[in-house]
C-alpha cells in the first residue's frame, strides 16, 4: 500500500543518523498528514512496525497504534476508502508488490514536526486513579503553580536600599 520493501519504496528503513522511517506512497502522503488517512494494510512477510512503534514519515512522525492480523478477504470497500484508495483493487495492487504473502491492518496516528505524543487516558480511567487516592492532574498542576509562585528564583531577588545586592540590582544601577 503505501509503504513498500523494494527499492522503490521501503517499509521501514533506517536513515543515515540511524531513526526508522516509513515511506508511503505520494499520493497518500497529504491525506495522512491532515489525519484523514490513519490506517494501511500491508502485505509482509513479517511485521515491519510494532504497536507502540514511532516512525519518521517525511518532517513528523507515524506512531503505530495497533497492528493486526487479517484475511485477503477482510479487505473490503470502506477498508479500502479508509486507507486513501477509491477501490480494493487500487489497494491491493499498491500492497501487492513483494513476495510477501500475510496481510496486515495497521491503524496509526501522524504527528507534525515539535507534536508531543500524549497517550489518551478514557475518562473512567481518570475518575478511577482521582478516586483511588491519587491526585488528579488538575489538582497536581495546581499544587505545583503554587510552589513555583512561593519559590524565589536563585540571583533575582533584589531587596531595598541598603539591603544585600545581586546580580541582578547591580544591572540596574549600572
């Protein structure tokens, strides 16, 4: 599909400074950055990319959220729509293109160049830790506000007349 093992076009490669990246084909590559495209199917010998995975594509980065088994004949029409091609048979004939002969579902995420990758936490999940006697992140972030605002940054403080000088008073005066 878009990601290829032949010299044309690779799975997932390593480049010069040693980072994995996944080459998908040109026309797929818009519809992925703008998160219309988020999964591919794959025709391996072997899996390329692990659930979990991060892989370099063009400036950002493809995180592989699962990667599963399939059957030829689980490739349907919405499958096919959904992975950016207007037909199976446009599908299978980008998949189609070593000697592999396992077909895979790989469901990711694109991440634009500086993106953090956060991992969703489901709402219940939340409520269990917040219940169980952790703190909560809104309550974590607000005790940590409140020790940056009561800290005094190192060399910053500057008193009144007469009292001790820094580094940062003598600046004024200067």
């Amino acid at each position: 599909m878009g990601i290829r093992a032949d010299a044309r076009c690779s799975t997932s490669r390593l480049t010069s400074n040693g980072c994995e990246i996944m080459v998908f084909t040109k026309c797929l590559r818009e519809g992925i950055r703008r998160g219309r495209i988020r999964c591919s199917v794959r025709i391996w010998m072997r899996p390329h990319v692990k659930a979990g995975g991060r892989y370099r594509m063009d400036e950002g980065h493809i995180v592989v959220d699962s990667i599963v088994p399939i059957r030829l004949s689980d490739i349907t029409y919405d499958l096919a729509r959904e992975s950016g091609f207007s037909s199976v048979k446009d599908l299978l004939q980008t998949a189609k293109h070593g000697v592999g002969d396992k077909v895979y579902l790989i469901r990711f995420r694109y991440l634009p160049p500086g993106a953090w990758d956060v991992q969703h936490i489901p709402d219940e999940n939340r409520r269990e830790r917040t219940e169980s006697g952790s703190p909560s992140s809104t309550q974590s972030r607000s005790q940590l506000l409140r020790r940056i605002r009561r800290s005094t940054p190192t060399g910053l403080s500057v008193t009144a007349k007469g009292g001790r000088t820094t580094r940062w008073s003598r600046r004024r005066r200067g």
